[in-house]
C-alpha cells in the first residue's frame, strides 16, 4: 500500500510521463484492493476514474464498441481489473485490444490487475499474437509490481469469520438455515 500512496502522491509525475502500474500475483493477494484505493484516494482529489474489468470489456456489444472506447478517454486514469480471464470469442480479444491500444496512443495512464505470472506475461508472444500486441502495450505503459502474499487475504478473512461464528455458536458449525 505504500506503493499506492507513492503513486497518488506523485500524480501530476506519473500523469505527466503516462507511467501506469501493472500489478501481478496470486489470487487473494490484494491486487485489486490497491488499486480501487489508488482509484479513490484520486477520485476524492476529484480526478476522473473509471475502474472496470476485462469481462465488461469484453463483453461490449458490436453496435457499442466503439462509442465505448472512444468515451474511456474522459477518464485521467483508467483501471482495469483481472487481466488473462479466458476470452470468449476474437471480438472480445479485439474490443480489449482496441481500448488498451487507445490508451497506449493517448498517453493516458493505464492500471490492470492479473492472475498471470510473470513467465506468463513475458511469454505469451508464444501464444496468440492478438494477446501478445496488448501485453506488449502493457508492459510499454506500466510498471511492473508483484503483489506476493502465503495465502489468499479472503481465505483470511474466512476464516477469522469462521472463528467468530464458532465463538457465537459455540462448538457446533451454524446450520444452513434450515434448523
């Protein structure tokens, strides 16, 4: 998180040199928490953002794809959450490929989240070349940051939930409702 205050802090730089962040790791390792902070901290100095995910991206229809794209460019920053979740169809990959191309040429900073590893991102040239020309604008706009933690903050979570409930229920599990 410290990152994240840093990058707020120095907004007018990073803005001002198109400097984004492309923050990688494991599920649960607080990828998206830390961006939707960096997307707040900016939007309560009311600076514009949009916050999103590739799925929504993906999923734009036809008849909007492009008036969508063309209206991201409102936005000072734009972050993209859960980079390398499966891709249905070659319009999906190509309305995913036309926005982050967009803002690669505008020069406007990008944020995106993944799952993917490192090995995984440098090697997907490998692999589809649709894909590899939006990595290879990615890598080209952000800064990479590997967000490692040993287990899942939600895992976590749970099961400081599940102590709790057992404090509640005593040593019997909560039923599912039904008794």
């Amino acid at each position: 998180m410290a990152m994240a205050k840093r990058y707020v802090e120095n907004w007018e730089k990073v803005r001002q040199e198109h400097i984004g962040l492309l923050l990688w790791g494991n599920l649960g390792s607080g990828k998206t928490y830390m961006a939707a902070a960096i997307a707040n901290a900016l939007l309560e100095q009311e600076k514009k953002v949009l916050m999103t995910d590739f799925a929504r991206i993906s999923n734009i229809s036809k008849f909007d794809a492009e008036e969508y794209v063309k209206s991201l460019d409102s936005y000072v920053l734009l972050i993209i959450d859960d980079l390398g979740a499966k891709q249905d169809s070659e319009f999906a990959l190509q309305n995913i490929g036309n926005v982050i191309n967009r803002r690669w040429t505008s020069g406007k900073p990008l944020i995106v989240t993944t799952n993917l590893d490192l090995a995984n991102i440098k090697n997907v040239k490998e692999q589809e070349l649709m894909f590899a020309r939006v990595l290879d604008r990615i890598l080209d706009m952000c800064r990479l940051i590997h967000m490692e933690t040993a287990e899942s903050k939600r895992v976590a979570s749970g099961k400081h939930k599940h102590e709790i409930l057992k404090e509640i229920f005593g040593k019997e599990e909560p039923s599912n409702g039904n008794g």
